[in-house]
C-alpha cells in the first residue's frame, strides 16, 4: 500500500508539517521556534501532532556562548552533526571543540550539552531515538554551569530541570542558512 504524503500548514512564521507521510521540507520555508533569552532557534522537522515514533530530528541552531538546553543524558542512542560554525561539546564533563562537518555519536546514557562557539551561530542536525517512556537525567555539573547549562538539582524530570529555564520558545521565521 502507497504511504500517503504528509499534510503541511503555511504559516507567517514558514511552513510546518501536520500528518504522518513522507515529506519534503525546506529549512528555508521552514517554520522555527525561538527562546529570545536562552536556547537558540529549533527547526521542527516532525509534525507536533504525530512525532516520528521512532526517531526524532531537528536542527538546533546556537549562537556563541549560548546553550541548546541543559547537561542531562538520555535513555536512547542520540547523534549531532555540525551543519555550520562551530559549538562546544561537554560530554561525560569534559569539553570538546566542534566545527562544521563535526559528528558527536552520543550513546545511551552519555552526558552530554551542546553550547554556541566561534563568532557566529552554530547549526546542528540533532537525530535521536524514541523509547517510551522517555527516560532523562539531568545532573549538576560543574563544567556545564559555567556556560548555564546546569540543572540547579539533580534530576529525572524535566519540568523541575527546567523550572528556573527564562523565556518560552514562539515561532518565529528566521532567514536559512542563519547567520550572525
């Protein structure tokens, strides 16, 4: 049986997709969401009503200095391909420096953050598996408060990870590729 193609809405801020079925998307038409304080710009790739159920994709794009969420681990198996700039890893608390074209293999359980470097926005592919319940640990760390990555406590929920995180992210249309 054909698999249908997926429904999609134009909106003021770009188009997004709103039905399971394959797609082809633009990031340059594509609908973003933005934290105007902190956590950079998302480019939704999955409809918010139906998520891939097995793998979830996005780009992250972070600006320098600035963190795409906090230090936490995953239950799932999770990659990160630098599309452009560059970022600074911490993982299992070290730092590591990434550029464009940079791969971070990210096993189950590895701690890990992703924070903005150089002298621009840094854009990041994120690929991860899904596994329900979602399982996630968000740890305090040293190394990962210096940038304000750090959850105040230790952990597993989200919500309290969270809770002193500023701002909320809104859609919003942001030229592609996105420079500085």
């Amino acid at each position: 049986m054909p698999v249908p193609e997926a429904s999609s809405e134009e909106t003021p801020y770009g188009r997004y997709i709103t039905s399971e079925g394959w797609f082809v998307l633009n990031l340059e038409d594509a609908l973003a969401v933005r934290n105007e304080e902190k956590g950079g710009v998302t480019y939704p790739l999955e409809p918010r009503t139906a998520p891939f159920p097995d793998v979830g994709v996005n780009v992250h794009v972070v600006w320098p200095g600035e963190p795409n969420g906090l230090y936490h681990s995953e239950a799932v198996q999770e990659g990160f391909l630098v599309l452009s700039g560059e970022c600074t890893l911490i993982v299992e608390g070290e730092e590591r420096a990434l550029r464009q074209w940079d791969y971070f293999h990210c096993p189950a359980e590895t701690l890990h953050i992703i924070v903005g470097a150089g002298d621009g926005p840094c854009a990041i592919l994120m690929l991860g598996a899904r596994k329900r319940p979602e399982t996630l640990f968000y740890p305090v760390s040293e190394v990962a408060a210096t940038y304000g990555a750090s959850a105040a406590k230790e952990t597993y929920d989200p919500d309290e990870a969270y809770a002193d995180w500023p701002g909320d992210f809104v859609p919003t249309r942001v030229p592609w590729p996105v420079e500085g």
